[in-house]
C-alpha cells in the first residue's frame, strides 16, 4: 500500500513524495519519485536510477537541489530517491545526539545489534522492499537499474553494486565514503550497526568488497572535488581507485578542481551523471 | 562594507551570499550573488539579473532550488539574489504571526507608517542601496540590469521595472502578485506599510502603474501556472494582461498547465527567463 503524499509538475514529468509501511524497517518509510513525460507518452517501461543521499538527508534533498529532472526528463529516466535510514518515534537514534549515526544515518548496512537491528535494515530495503515496491508501482523496466549516490549515499550506492550486480547494471558516486572501515563515520557506524568484530565490516565496505569478490562487469564513475572538507579524513577515493587497479575493476575517478561536498557540487555533475547511466541502462 | 558569509563553486562560477550594514534598513542585510566563469576569463563587465523572491524566501532559496547558475554560468549572466525583508532582533513583524506580513515580506515597498518605516525600505534597498553595492563590488554592467521575480518578488521586479526604466533593461515574472491593491496579500501589506488611504498604494501595484503611467519600452515576459493555488485569489495576471493591452504594454502572459507555485515550476522554466534577460540585456 502506497500513499501519496504529494505530487508535482517539473519539467513536463511529476515528481512525487510517497510513504508506505516499511516490513522490513518496521516504521513509515518516505521516498521520492520523478516519473518524466515518457512514462505516459509510450506506456514503454523506462530505464531507472538508484539515488542514494548523504548523512542527515531525507527524500527531500536531492529532488529540490541537485537538478537532476531537466535532464532526466529529456532522456526518459525515472528517478528514484529514498530516506537516509527509518523514522519514527519507536526508532532509535544515536545516544550521543550526533548526525552520524541513527536517523539520518542509515548507512545502508543491515543492523545486526541492540538496539538498531529491529528498524535499521536499509540494506535490504534499498535492495528488495522498496525495489519491488517501485516495480510494482511506477512503469520502470526491471532489467534496466541503476544506482548513484552521495558521500554515505555513495558508500551506499558501492556496496549494494558491488554485492548485487544482478539487480543493477550502473553504479556512480560522489564524494563516496569508499572505506568506512577506516574512517572514523565508517568505523563508528559500523560498530553500532554490526558489532564489534570488524571481520563483519567487510561486506558492508567498498574497499573490500572489491578485494574479497573481485571486479564487476561495469565500470565505475566517481566524482570528487577537491575542496571537499571530508576528502582527506572521511572519503579518500584513492584507496577505491588502488583496490579497482589490483583486482582489475574500471573506475573513472575524476577529481574535480575546486569543488566542495555540497549539492552545488553536485548540480554541476549531475548532468554527466544521467547521461552515464543512461548510457550503460539502454545498451542492448 | 560587505562581508561574505560563504562561497561555494558551482557550475564553474562562484556562488556567493554577502552580507552588509544596510543604511537603508537600518539592519545587517544578506543577499546571494552568481558570478559566472566568464568575469575572470576576459575582465569584462557583464550583464546581471536581480531575482526578487517571494513571501517567507530569504536570500537562499532561489540559489539552492531553481538551478538558474547552470545556464547564467553559460551566457555569462551575473544573479543577484537579494533577502524579501530586513532581519534582526529590532525588526518589527507581523502582530499576528502571519507569513505574509513583516519578516521575509517586505514587498519590495518604502514604509511610511510605524512600526514599519524604520526599517522596511525594500525599494529604495533594492533600486539604490544594493545596486551601488552590487556595482562598486562585481564585475556587472550597470548599463545592462534586469529584473525578475516570483510571486511578491514579481510584484516587486514589476513595479520596481516599471518606476525605474532608467535602471532596467529588462523584466520577468513568474506568477507575479500583480494587483496588490485588490488582493487579500497585498491589501493586508500596502494598508500595514503604507496607511489605509489606498490612494498611496498606487506606486506600489503593477496595474495602476500601468494605467498612471503607461506603457516601458520594452516587452514583459509572465509564465503562470495554471494548478497554482493562488492563482485566482491572490495573483490574477489577466488583470496585468488587460491593463497592458489597454495601454499598449507588450505582455507576453504563458499560461503553463498543470505548474503550481513552487520551485518545481520556477525550476521547470527559469533557462527561457535566463535567455529572456540575456538577449535584451545583449542587445546593442
């Protein structure tokens, strides 16, 4: 059951914010759709994208700032953009009041530990209930996902690429967080959420992902700038581009000069995104 | 004296939000400016465009929402995006806590009454405080200004184009408040502003402009949404339309179905205004 929450005319498509019973989360879960003008000319099924925000983002973020419906618009793509983690007064956020953990912060991670694991399974929420949830109600081509995202949300969008390629047929980021494991959101997220034992970590983190399960069959496209203020301490895609050499995964990693970490960053490259998943998404 | 709060690289430009003592306003006033790539490639003075917001904006949301920079980066346009109201602890606001009077809704008018006169010089700020300022710190033309605006800030790119010829090249609105004095948002502002004798509101709506004083040299761009929910209440632009036609004012009024008020309809049309201002700012 899907309820719409609101839906607005942009660029000759409709854009709109839904809500529906999460099973999986245990809580009402939100996310954005863009729907572009395609949808009703041709009853075709089109081609759709994954996008995943970043730390104390909602659904609202990315279809107000980044610009993306122009060009998705032209080219046919649907746009999908869901919440950052669950919500809700019975879902628990982090003890210390900071952003990087609980709501907000979902960091895509199946939670396997007291008191998260009951609502935080963003993992599989991204990659199974929303997936059939959007299947089931929008016209996309289920053989035709991509996935993109930023910083967290680029983390994000790595790790459920990286470990279900039959589902997605595109990836990009920006400003990724490639190596949580070794980064002090990553490493206190994942604590959190799986445990510990950091052996866990290892699914749930770019870097080894690519070492343990070897490359895709796609390549990569990451954007980062490199005025970013989280570049040195929290992103570092330099030890993504190092493990995609050695196990053979092409990556595009372009630094961008002068750029920061925020959505005028990624307004600017928004564009370059589309028309790459575009791209690998209507190739035959 | 202007301090800059922030600036952020976007579209290969620099978005800027500066702050300053405002004489005018008797406040500290913000305001945002784009300065496209082209000012440091060549040291010319280019072409600039002032957006007027509308009721509760600030200085912010034109920047973040309507993806304007992507074009004027492109053209070699400069934005400038000034706050809707003076701001600060002294600044009186509405009595009765309402959205469409005192803060964030200065409607681009001179006060002459208390409480308000002290600092809700909008106007002048706007035609001569910022202008001097915008001109004696970035590389614009002063030969080469338009005027734009949504809803209030329509009204305000109106009235402020048609008292100021002299200033502005070129005008446009989007859903533009365009008979204040016969509408429940602008009777409420003009009678708080300006006193009950509506005699002095003449000055400060589009439409007895019109009549008063006739018609600009130049054409006025007006897109509309027709799913807007002011439309009928608080907007009427055939009233504009009308006054035009009877004094020989070229309008071009575009009726856009199925757009509401907000950002997704402003974003949806913003390049044509772009491009609207460039080629009459151009011109020789």
């Amino acid at each position: 059951m899907l309820e719409t929450v609101s839906t607005t005319k942009i660029f000759n498509g409709t854009q709109g914010v839904y809500a529906h019973e999460s099973e999986l989360c245990q809580c009402t879960m939100r996310f954005a759709v863009f729907v572009p003008p395609q949808a009703s000319e041709n009853h075709r099924r089109l081609p759709v994208v994954y996008w995943l925000s970043g730390l104390t983002c909602t659904e609202e973020n990315f279809i107000t700032k980044a610009g993306a419906q122009r060009l998705a618009s032209e080219l046919g793509l649907i746009l999908v953009a869901p919440d950052t983690s669950p919500r809700g007064p019975d879902v628990p956020d982090d003890p210390e009041g900071g952003y990087d953990l609980g709501l907000g912060a979902g960091f895509y991670v199946n939670a396997t530990q007291v008191p998260w694991a009951v609502h935080y399974q963003m993992a599989d929420y991204i990659t199974q209930e929303l997936r059939a949830l959007i299947e089931a109600n929008f016209p996309v081509d289920p053989e035709a996902a991509g996935i993109c995202g930023h910083s967290m949300g680029g983390h994000g969008a790595l790790t459920l690429y990286l470990k279900n390629q039959n589902l997605y047929r595109s990836c990009s980021a920006f400003a990724p967080i490639v190596a949580p494991s070794q980064v002090p959101w990553g490493r206190k997220a994942l604590n959190a959420y799986l445990g510990p034992h950091e052996e866990s970590w290892r699914t749930a983190d770019a870097v080894h992902l690519l070492t343990d399960h070897g490359p895709s069959d796609q390549p990569i496209l990451i954007d980062q700038g490199t005025e970013d203020i989280f570049l040195d301490d929290q992103l570092k895609p330099h030890l993504f581009a190092s493990a995609a050499q050695e196990v053979g995964q092409p990556v595009t990693l372009r630094m961008r000069d002068g750029y920061d970490h925020s959505y005028n960053f990624i307004a600017t490259f928004i564009d370059d995104h589309m028309r790459w998943h575009h791209q690998h998404l209507i190739k035959e």
